[in-house]
C-alpha cells in the first residue's frame, strides 16, 4: 500500500518538474541559509561559514540530483528523453525513417492479417458460444471410412443415449426467403435442433432462445424464430419490441421469440446466417415429406456436440463409437458398417474452413518469412544509420553517458519504428482481412463468409508481441554495435573506420539471410504455381466453357415437387427458344462445385460386395439434356429421354460411368444389370465416359446418374444449366426475364458461368498458389532493397580507395566489375543457405492439404515432384539477376568516380 | 565502526520519525542538528541525504511538510508526523527493539561463557 501510495506519488513528481525544482531549491537555500547562520554565530567568516555548509551538505547539486531521482521515476524520465531524442532523430532522417516504417508496416500488416483469419478460422471458430473449447463436430463415417453428416434419427439416438456430453444438437444450412412473394430476401439460415442454442451456450440480448419445451420431435409443431443482431439491425431497425413479431418465411409465418448476442453467427466457421428455426419446421417451410425425418438414409445434417466437463475427448469419442456402432447393428439394414466420430470444429470438413485450413498455415508460413526478412531489412539501415551516428555516439559516451543507455536509446529508437510501423500495419489489417472474401469462390459461399474483422483483443496482443519482436529483432545487432562504439574512434575528424570492417560483416550476414528467405520464398511461390498449373491442365472429363449455372431455390417459394419438376420444363423450354442458347439442361448437384455430393448405397444383381466393401456410390440426379449439355459421351447404350419419366409404366433406369461399369462388370456388358437403390430396382441403360466429380485431382471413381423426373425429391438442390454460343452471361437477363415470366416469386440469385463455379475445387490451390506469389513477390523486393542499400553503403565507404585506384589507373569497367562482384559474391551465400531451407520447406508444405466437398476425402495443396530442380535454379538465376542489378546501381556511381574530385574530399 | 558513525539506510527514516514525535513539527536542517545532538554527536550526518529521505517519508504517506517561518525568522519548510505516521514509528520501533534484542541476545552471552 504504502508502496504504492510512493508510486503514485513519484508518478505525479514526473508532470510538474519546474514546480517541484523550483521548491526544493528555496528548501535548500533556507536550509543553507540556517547553517551559514549558526556558523557565522560560531565566530567563521562569512565565506568559511558557507564552505562549511556545503561541505555538511555534501553539495548542493549531488543533494539536488539525489533528490529530484527520489522526487520522479528516474527510469521513465529517462525513457521519455529516450524517446523524445528518438522521434526527433527520426524526424531528421525522413526518407530512412519513412522506409524503415513503410518496411515494418508490410511485415507487421500482413501478419497480423494472416493472424486475424487464422484466429478466426482456427484459433476461435465460434463468436459468442460459452467454451468453445469442449465443442466438437460430430461425423457419422461410413464402411469406407468417409466422414458424412448424420440423419435425424442417428441425432435422436445420440441425443438420448450419450452420457459424457452436455449435449448434442444438429443443423442444416438453410436458403429462406423471407418477406412477401414479391419482394422477398434471401436470407441464409439454420434449420436447428430445439437444443441447439443449449448445447452451444448462447444466450439472447432480446427474448429468449428456444425452451426446454421446444426441443420435441413433433413435425410442424414450433413455427418460431431466432434472429440474427446483424439481420435485426439491418432489417429490422434494431426495434426493441421486435419478440413477438412475425417474419414471413417461405410463405409462413413464423414468431421472433429471441435476438442472438452480435457476437454469434452460427455453428460454422468464417460463416454468418441470420436465421435459427426448429428443424420440425422443415416439412412445412420446405414442403419436405416428413418421412424423411424419420429416414436414417436422408443424412443431410451437420452434428455439433458438447462435451462434459473432466471428460478427454478420447473417452467421449469411444462412447459415440460404441453407442453408433450398436445402432449400426440394430438398424443393419440401412446402417451397416456404420460409425461415428467427433473431432474439433475447425477440422469439419463441412463449410470453408475446410479449404482455408491449408492455406492459412502456409500463409502464417510466409508471413513469418516476410517479417523475417523486414526485420533483416530494418536491422540493416539502423546499422548503416549507426554508422553515420558514430560520431554523436562516441560524443554521449565522452560526456559520460553509460553504454547501457546508448544500448537504450538505440532499442527506444527500434521500438518507435517497429510501433509507428505496427499502427501503419493495423491500420490496414481490417482492409486486408475483409480480402478474404474476394479469395472465396463464387457461388453461395462467398454471401456467406463473413469474418469477424474487428479488432480484438487477441489480435491486438499478437500485434503488440510481434511489434515487440520486430523491433527486438531489427534493434540488437545495431545495439550492441553501438555499444562496443569506441570513445576516440570517431572523435576525431580523420579517424578511419575502426569498426567498419566488423560491421560490414555483420551487414553482410543479413543480406545473404535476406536473400536466402527471399529464395525461400519464390521458391515456395513457384512450388505452388506449378501445382496449380499442372492440376489445372487437367481434363474434367466434361466441358464448362460457354456454360451458365443458375442456381434455384424453389423451397423458399413452397413450391411442391410437382410444381418444381412443372417449372423446370417450363424454363428449359422458353429458354431454348432464346436466341443464343444451344442447350438446357438441370440436375441436382454441379460437379466440382462445393456443395457435398450425394451417394446412395447400391446392391447390384450378379455382384457380390467383398466384406467391408464400401458399396455407397456417388450419384446425380439429372435431366436428359444433361450429359450433351456437359459434353459427356455416352459409350454405350442410350441417353435418358423424356420417356424415362414418372409414370407407372416407365420403368426406373440409369447410367453408369466407366469406372462402375470396369469395377462391378468386368467380365460383362452392363447394359441391362438391375441395381437397386432407393428402395426399388433400376436397369442401366447407358455407360457414360469418366469425368471428374468432385476435385480435379481426384482418382477415377465409380459414378452414377438417375432421371430427375423419376427421382427428384424435394429436399434436392436444382442447379440449371445453359449453353450458350458465346459469352454465357450475355443470356442472364433472359434468364431472368423468363423466370420472372413463369413466376414473378422465383428470383435468379446465384448465376456465374459454370467455368468459374468448377474453379471452387481449384480454390485451395489458387489461394495459396496466388498468396505465394503476392508475398514472394514483397520478399525478393525487400531483399533487393537490404541488398541495393549495403551496396550503395559499401561504395561510399570506399569512394577514396576507388578514386585512388582509378588514379593508378584502373577502368571504369574493373570498378564495375568489382562492385557486382562484392554483390554476387554475398547473394550466393543467401542462395546457399537458402536452397537448403528451401528444401526442407518443400518437404514440410508437401505433407499440407485440405478437404474438399465433405466426406472427409483431401487432396495435396502441391504438386507432386518432379520439376522440382528447375524451379530451384529458375529462382536462383532470377535473384542473381537482380542481386546483380542492385549491385550495379550502386557500380555505376562508383565507376563515374572522378579521382580527382574522391582524393580531395579526404 | 570509527568515532563518527553513517546513518545507514533505513534506520533514518526511523530517527526522523521519532524526532519528529518528540519535537513536533520541524524544519529539515533543525532534524538534522537535532539527530546529531541526540546522537550525542556520535554520527555525523551527511545532511543532503537527509532531505530525499523526507521526500519519501512524505510520498510514503508517514510526514506531510507545509511551508513556515523558523525561530530566526526564516521561511522554512516544516514537516509533521501523520497518523500514519505515528503508527508507522510505532511499529518500525517494536521491530527494531525486538531485533536488537535477539542481537543481544547473541552477542552478549558470549561475553560470559
């Protein structure tokens, strides 16, 4: 306490200095005053009496120092000299400080940046959930071993049997339209176990979330709704009495009863939706049958679960896999072999996060890297400023400033720039973290991303803490030089560089470590993009080109299956009548796009499964016009047509690719074979060519198609497809136009050419293919700045030394020669150095990969090897080449030296 | 230790607070003085580190100073015990009594065995 009361107290000496002198020295005048008094009493002379005083006193200007050092906080006052003397320092070297800070703010930034979407995406996927930390995804897997979402009866099993959660809940990622038929919005929700909120532990800032009550199994019996603070604020003016009203959704009305914190999104990483209802609402908002609540086929809902308090996760992981696998068994029929899972929420394969993953680490790699090499940028023109300064250091340490302080000040001056530069760098963060959105592929995903980009108090910590290092990091080696600054060295005018040679060592050691990561990272970048390429030359087996892909969502317009199937033969057929347009057709899934793909579990007459065999095979469910549209061929057999329809005498076919004919007939013609699925039997027709489903990289897979007009349903996405002759967005607005035509309510929402949705499942390579080159790129251009500034520093060092050989007769070109050479001779260093980084790099980012389309299935973010060599080389020559032209820069000014003009300056 | 002893750190503060308790309020060179004279000049104070002394004395919360006129008629600056202050005596006496007697206790047996 009475420490603190000293402290406070000291703090307050520190803002009235003049004051506070001025009353200590009447004090010690008064006290010398008495003395002198008493002495001149005791018979001493006047000046005597003085001496004395002063000499009890043990003079007057050590007892003001000791007093004034009591009085403040030596050590911040001397730090604000520190400071002050800093920023005027700074001030007077505008462009070195302006370069330095402009150096650190890119380093810091782009940390920082990567650090906020790593935080959001890794570190702290759900906003407004209480202890995230026990949350986990829960994953049915499959015989085969690929994780898929979990049905509505798997959930009631799991909610009612498993003893070491605090719950479990379920959800389905919703488009809803809300408001009247004609001018209704597209709003992204969550159809949602009653529990849902519970188990997350959100609390509302309005109303309340769902009750105990609410969280029955009863279809149609909760028309109630949860909403979003941004959709409340944006749609809703932020009214305070908004419980109680009404939203229309899908054409129904349904209750507000809660407001979520602002905090909350929703259950998936990166991802924002607005809406929350009880997922008993589905048969009525989406016209689903409510058979399929109870179908343990229809797995189309994404688990998250609580675990208890004191439970490992390995303990909770075994009782879900000892309850699952027991309802395998009692469910044999449409379950067996079946499991589940649980793992942690970024490691869902469901929604972005599943693509950003990858990515991210990389990125925080280079980003590393990046600092790295500012910090060596930085380290350098503090040590070049040193040098200029040395004649004002070794004056300090002459007048007796110790060489701690110098050490000091050198720090304080670091820290300014690494702070002015980390303000620079936040600044521009939220810019930079909103980016992310345009990284995400077209498509729904893109609406959907939304990052928390306010600053936050963990992004804020990491700033201060790189900010810290950076200036640590660029500040020692100039530090401790100056430290070892000796008092005569510089004194004196004609001194030569004493210390120069150590320096210039030290300055060397940096531009090769520049260069070495610089070669790191165009390496990196190169890796990449040659991944990206060769994945890109790869033939999806189908043609997207001149293709627009519509997605609808007749759902939101409570339109029923019949409707939906009626309004897609009217589309198609006002289309064809549109100028420009070749082609028609819809489906249910887009291949290579992003949503996961569907399978259903086949039996195949004259085909016996291997035990364990994982007979779940993907599927589409599409239109006749389907496989011409995509330029699929059919190898054998026929096409679906109009007659393979819904009708009772029309009997249920399909088409099979090459791969599932290969593998289930290999001895015979499939054409004609029954398989049943879906509780019926079908007859092949046709065997289709092999394309790819659902990632470009992927292996041949066994595939299928079934006639939409004898298997759509309607919990089934309708994507609609139209080859045009040219551009494909040139027909959107008849599209539109038509649309409108055959329903005023159907809005065209989501319309991209089919080229750049299918460049969804390239997007993991792209991202990091693209963020390799932004940030290689600023790396070599940093290295070439740290290595043009050492060069430039070493030719003005030596001006005389030149200027006397080019007296004695050495040509222009010998100078030249030499100065690159010095260059090259410190870039090859780096190149070493950094071709052995390099390497280890390449092995660790070669193990990096990322998930795509659920089911758990990955795919390599690089390439494999081979080629490897050339990209090594290709970078080395390319930093050669600009090692050697920021080396010439530099040459050249050395070589126009005139010796006359270089001697008389000595 | 010679004839003439340094005050060493802490206990002036504990003189400066007993001083002031028996003389009440008082100037700084007057203290000084007074801690020699009571010394019975067996310490010789070093009088300028006396007053950072006081100055933490005060920040401590123990005296408070206030300006004032002294017997000669000089402007001076006064200073006076708190009540903490005199808590503070009271307590920083005990210790050092208590400590002194278990020294005493050491040293002096010695003498009689």
């Amino acid at each position: 306490m009475r420490q603190l009361n000293a402290f406070v107290a000291r703090l307050r000496g520190l803002f009235q200095p003049q004051r506070l002198d001025g009353d200590f020295a009447a004090e010690l005048e008064s006290h010398l005053a008495m003395h002198i008094d008493e002495n001149i009493r005791a018979g001493l002379s006047p000046a005597e009496a003085r001496r004395q005083a002063l000499i009890r006193l043990g003079g007057a200007e050590q007892t003001r120092q000791s007093h004034r050092d009591r009085r403040t906080l030596p050590w911040i006052e001397s730090l604000v000299q520190d400071i002050r003397f800093g920023f005027r320092m700074l001030l007077r070297n505008r462009a070195y400080t302006a370069v330095a800070v402009l150096t650190l703010a890119i380093g810091i930034g782009v940390s920082a940046t990567a650090f906020t979407w790593i935080n959001g995406v890794l570190l702290q996927p759900l906003g407004g959930v209480a202890d995230p930390s026990r949350l986990v995804t829960v994953e049915s897997v499959t015989p085969g071993g690929a994780w898929v979402p979990n049905s509505y009866p798997d959930f009631v099993d799991f909610r009612d049997h498993l003893k070491l959660f605090d719950g479990v809940a379920v959800t389905r990622p919703v488009a809803l339209s809300v408001g009247r038929e004609d001018h209704a919005d597209r709003v992204w929700g969550e159809l949602v176990s009653g529990n849902f909120f519970s188990v997350l532990g959100v609390m509302p800032q309005q109303g309340r979330m769902f009750l105990s009550s609410e969280y029955g199994d009863t279809p149609g019996a909760f028309p109630i709704v949860v909403i979003s603070d941004r959709y409340w604020r944006a749609h809703l003016n932020a009214d305070p009495a908004v419980v109680g009203r009404t939203l229309r959704i899908n054409q129904h009305e349904l209750t507000i009863v809660g407001v979520a914190p602002p905090a909350f999104h929703g259950s998936m990483p990166v991802t924002a939706f607005d809406l929350w209802i009880p997922y008993m609402q589905q048969p009525v908002l989406n016209g689903v049958g409510t058979w399929m609540l109870r179908d343990r086929h229809n797995r189309n809902m994404l688990g998250i679960a609580r675990v208890k308090q004191g439970v490992t996760f390995d303990q909770a992981q075994q009782e879900l896999r000892v309850l699952a696998e027991r309802m395998a068994q009692a469910n044999a029929d449409v379950s067996e072999g079946m499991s589940a899972t649980i793992m942690p929420l970024w490691k869902s394969p469901h929604g972005p996060q599943g693509l950003l993953v990858g990515p991210l680490r990389i990125l925080m790699g280079v980003c590393i890297l990046v600092l790295l090499i500012v910090c060596a940028n930085v380290a350098n023109l503090q040590l070049a400023r040193a040098t200029v300064r040395e004649k004002e250091f070794s004056a300090r340490l002459a007048l007796g400033a110790g060489r701690i302080r110098l050490c000091r000040q050198v720090l304080t001056e670091s820290l300014l720039l690494a702070f002015a530069g980390a303000l620079l760098g936040v600044a521009a963060t939220p810019f930079m973290s909103r980016a992310l959105r345009y990284l995400m592929p077209p498509g729904p995903m893109q609406q959907l991303v939304a990052m928390d980009t306010r600053p936050n108090l963990t992004v804020l910590a990491f700033t201060v803490g790189l900010c810290v290092f950076a200036a640590l990091a660029a500040g020692i080696a100039p530090a401790l030089q100056v430290s070892r600054t000796s008092l005569s060295a510089r004194l004196n005018e004609g001194g030569r560089t004493g210390s120069a040679g150590r320096r210039n060592r030290l300055r060397s050691v940096l531009v090769a470590a520049e260069v070495a990561l610089a070669l790191v990272a165009l390496v990196g970048a190169g890796l990449f993009a040659r991944g990206f390429q060769s994945t890109m030359r790869i033939d999806p087996g189908f043609e997207p080109n001149s293709v627009l892909l519509s997605q609808f969502y007749l759902n939101t317009s409570g339109y029923t299956l019949e409707q939906r199937k009626e309004f897609c033969r009217r589309l198609s057929e006002r289309m064809l009548g549109a100028p420009g347009v070749t082609d028609i057709a819809y489906s249910d899934g887009v291949p290579l796009g992003f949503e996961p793909s569907w399978w259903e579990e086949l039996k195949i007459e004259g085909y016996a499964p291997r035990p364990n065999e994982n007979m779940n095979i993907f599927r589409n469910v599409i239109s006749p016009g389907y496989l011409p549209l995509m330029h699929i061929p059919i190898v054998e057999g026929r096409n679906f047509n109009e007659q393979d329809n819904e009708s009772d005498d029309s009997p249920a076919v399909m088409i099979v690719n090459e791969s599932f004919a290969r593998h289930f007939f290999p001895n015979s013609d499939p054409i004609g074979h029954k398989v049943h699925g879906w509780g019926s039997w079908f007859r092949i027709v046709g065997v289709a060519k092999d394309s790819k489903y659902h990632y470009l990289g992927e292996s041949k897979v066994p595939y299928f198609y079934v006639p939409f007009r004898q298997l759509f349903r309607t919990d089934m996405s309708l994507a609609f497809y139209v080859r045009t002759q040219g551009n494909p967005e040139s027909v959107l607005s008849t599209l539109r136009a038509q649309t409108r035509a055959i329903d005023p309510n159907v809005t065209v929402y989501d319309a991209v050419p089919l080229k750049e949705f299918i460049g969804a499942s390239l997007y993991p390579q792209k991202l990091a293919a693209s963020l390799m080159g932004i940030l290689g790129s600023v790396a070599v251009l940093l290295a070439a700045v740290g290595l043009y500034s050492v060069m430039a520093y070493w030719v003005a060092q030596r001006t005389q030394e030149i200027g006397v050989r080019m007296a004695l007769g050495a040509q222009p070109g010998h100078v030249l020669r030499m100065v690159v050479m010095q260059g090259l001779k410190l870039t090859t260093g780096g190149l070493v150095a950094g071709a052995l980084l390099a390497l280890a790099m390449s092995r660790v980012v070669g193990a990096v990969s990322f998930t795509n389309s659920g089911m758990g299935a990955t795919a390599k973010l690089m390439g494999d090897g081979g080629g490897e060599p050339l990209i090594f080389a290709a970078a080395a020559v390319f930093l050669c080449a600009l090692a050697a032209f920021a080396a010439w820069l530099p040459a050249r000014r050395a070589a126009s030296i005139d010796p006359m003009q270089a001697l008389r300056t000595e | 230790m010679g004839d003439k002893t340094d005050v060493w750190q802490g206990t002036l503060a504990l003189m400066v607070l007993r001083t002031l308790e028996s003389m009440g309020p008082q100037h700084g060179y007057g203290l000084a003085r007074r801690i020699e004279q009571t010394s019975g000049d067996l310490l010789q104070l070093n009088y300028g580190t006396l007053y950072p002394a006081l100055l933490k004395l005060e920040q401590e919360g123990f005296i408070s100073s206030s300006w004032g006129t002294s017997e000669n008629n000089r402007k001076a600056k006064f200073y006076e015990l708190t009540k903490a202050g005199h808590r503070q005596l009271k307590k920083a006496a005990a210790e050092w009594n208590q400590t002194t007697a278990i020294l005493a206790r050491f040293l002096t047996p010695a003498h009689e065995a």
